[in-house]
C-alpha cells in the first residue's frame, strides 16, 4: 500500500519525462499528451524559456517573504493588470486559494460599506476548488459528502437561466461567481449574451461579478481572458493552472474600488507571489506574446473543432462537441472511460469531465499536425471502445 494517501483515482501510468506536447512514462512509452496537467502546462513541458528563467530565478532567490518587497511580483501584478484591465492583484498558491480570496474579498468589500450582504450566487455543474469555501460554492454535490457542516453564505442556479439568476438576487447577495466554461462540470460554455445579461443585472444592483477563469484564463480560449469574448469585464477575476505554466501560481484580480477592502492582515499566503512562481508566470506571458499563441490556439481549435464534428458524423455514440479556444469537451451517450483507457494504449492521452465527457486540454502551442495525429487516434478507438 502507497504511503501517498488516496485522495486520486490514478490511471495505470507512472509518467516521469516530457517534452514539448509529448510525455514518457517510467517503461518509456511515449504519449502525446492533450492532458497538459489538467489544462497546467500551457507551454507543454520543458518550453526551454520557462526552463531558463526557472534556473536563472532558483540561482537568485526562490523565496522571500511578503513582509518584503518582491520585484517579480509587482512585475506580474503590473502586467496581469495591463492586460485585464483590472487594477491590481494579490497571489497565492492555486485556484482554490485564488477562489477563497474572491470570497473573502466580496464579503470584506460589503462589510466595508456597512452592509449585512454576504450570499454568493454560483451556478450548477461548477467547479472552485476542494476548500471548505470554494467545495460550498462548487455546484456538484459529489464534491461535499462527508465534509459538513459545510459554511453558510452559497446558493446555486442554472448556468444560462438569468431568468432564475434574476429571481435569486436579493438584499444578502453579495456577488455571482461564475466559469466562462465549466471545466471540471462537463465544459459547459456561458453564452456571451448570458455573461453580459449578468454583468448588466450586477450594475444594476450593486452587487459584484466574480469570474473564475481558473481554467479559461491565460490563453485557453483564444484570448487572454474568456471574459475578452463578451465585451464585459469582472469586478473580480480569479486566475491559476497555466498561469505558470506548470509551477504553483493563483492569483485575484479585482477592481481598484474593490480590492481597496484588502488590507494589511486582512489575507495573506505565506508562499503566495514568491520570486520563482512570479517569474515563471512573467516567462509564460512573454512567451504566449512572442510565439503569437493566441492566434495559435484560435487556429488549433478550428481545426480540433472541425475534425471532431466529423467525427460526430459518423459516429452515433457522440452527442455534442462543445468548448472555446483548446478547451474542448465531447459528449457522449455512454460513459468515456473505456475510450479513455484506449487512447492512451494508442498514445493519446485525454481526460473525463464527468462520466459522459472526453475532455481535449492541449497545451496552447499544441500544431496542427498534433491535432491530426489525436484525431486519428480517437478515430481509431471510437470503433472499439463505444
């Protein structure tokens, strides 16, 4: 019996090598990899510029504390604020963390105006994290059993229905926390009128919007930010996975009114936005900018997108191929575990988002004879495995 404890359902693979869009296990089979550490490695592995400024930061200083001033942060904080439009940002660990701030800092915000508002509305199929926060705004009941009491303050709605959004604001709510596209939920994507009908209903009431762009942000989607699609922007913006493009990165943006409520003692991470973690995040941008990934990923995902609806042409067993940008989930009438499991015999490896969807996570700079070569491979299981 491992001594790691079984909180993962472990596929039968020890992986130990990657390069590039590829991975390696510890038998020396190659893999191309459309995992990307759940949607992490947005360079895919070993991109020689992290490499480089991963070294060149440890040889300097991999830690400081924040009771210090630390250049690479204020560096990241200045470029992620840049980009959003936002007006300034605190770092942490992962996307939970940066979730549990974007709580955090909603309620501090109310208390701050004297007011009694504290209820965060999320949506059905959500995904936020496994803290005791973050699990209570998840909408997915699967992720709670066992771990009650669970704190008060969540109510949830359908994604899409602003009719029943509309219905559950009241005088204790105090912002909407939603996923431009529910990863872990099924990739289930927020129509962009739908997320500007939310933005609209937030001004009219006061109340803040809380994007949680954990797994949309960095590129994903072919912007930036999912929320660049819309015409919309957040009150408060929660970043992670391929922030740093596989090193321990969250962050929490939030407008200047807003992020005012943090102040010294009111939050903290002792290991949030230290040197190494902001420098690696600052690689990745310069990175996405000079490899003109963006425009790659708008590419990629056309071309998945396409082959992928061929697919569902001939085969009956797919349902529905939906998602933005490299974040693309296939629905199926039976669940995919056994296609799953068959992929990765033939070298492709893919992941579930829930029973009845194969999820596609490619890094961002993922070409196109690599998505030729995935197609073909799920082509040549669908037959067997469905």
């Amino acid at each position: 019996m491992s001594v790691v404890m079984n909180t993962y359902a472990r596929y039968p693979v020890t992986l130990v090598k990657g390069k590039g869009t590829h991975a390696w296990d510890d038998a020396g089979n190659e893999y191309l990899d459309f995992i990307s550490g759940i949607g992490v490695n947005s360079l895919g592995h070993a991109h020689p510029e992290l490499v480089q400024a991963i070294c060149e930061q440890a040889a300097e200083m991999l830690h400081c504390s924040n009771l210090f001033h630390i250049p690479p942060q204020e560096r990241l904080a200045e470029r992620l604020a840049g980009l959003s439009g936002l007006d300034s940002a605190f770092f942490c660990n992962s996307g939970a963390e940066a979730n549990e701030a974007a709580i955090k800092l909603t309620r501090k915000y109310w208390h701050d105006q004297g007011s009694s508002r504290r209820t965060v509305i999320a949506a059905h199929q959500s995904f936020h994290g496994r803290l005791l926060s973050t699990l209570t705004a998840t909408g997915q009941d699967k992720v709670k059993v066992g771990f009650d009491p669970l704190p008060p303050g969540f109510e949830h709605v359908p994604l899409g229905d602003i009719e029943a959004l509309r219905a559950a604001v009241n005088d204790e709510t105090a912002g909407i926390l939603l996923e431009p596209v529910q990863g872990e939920g099924g990739v289930n994507v927020a129509a962009d009128s739908y997320l500007q009908a939310v933005r609209k209903l937030c001004d009219e009431t006061g109340i803040l919007m809380m994007l949680d762009e954990v797994q949309t942000g960095i590129g994903r989607t072919g912007e930036m930010f999912g929320f660049e699609h819309t015409g919309i922007a957040p009150d408060i913006l929660t970043l992670a996975k391929g922030l740093g493009g596989g090193v321990p990165i969250g962050a929490l943006l939030a407008s200047a009114k807003v992020a005012k409520s943090f102040t010294p003692g009111s939050h903290g991470s002792t290991f949030g936005g230290n040197p190494l973690s902001c420098t690696a995040a600052l690689a990745v941008l310069d990175v996405i900018e000079k490899e003109s990934l963006l425009e790659n990923v708008q590419n990629q995902s056309k071309r998945l997108l396409s082959g992928l609806n061929d697919l569902m042409e001939k085969h009956a067993a797919i349902l529905n191929v939906r998602g933005s940008g490299l974040m693309i989930g296939i629905e199926f009438n039976a669940e995919v575990a056994p296609l799953i499991a068959g992929c990765r015999e033939l070298g492709l490896l893919l992941l579930p988002a829930g029973p009845n969807v194969l999820r596609f996570l490619p890094p961002l700079n993922v070409s196109a004879a690599e998505i030729d070569e995935a197609l073909a491979i799920l082509s040549a299981c669908l037959g067997e495995a469905l």
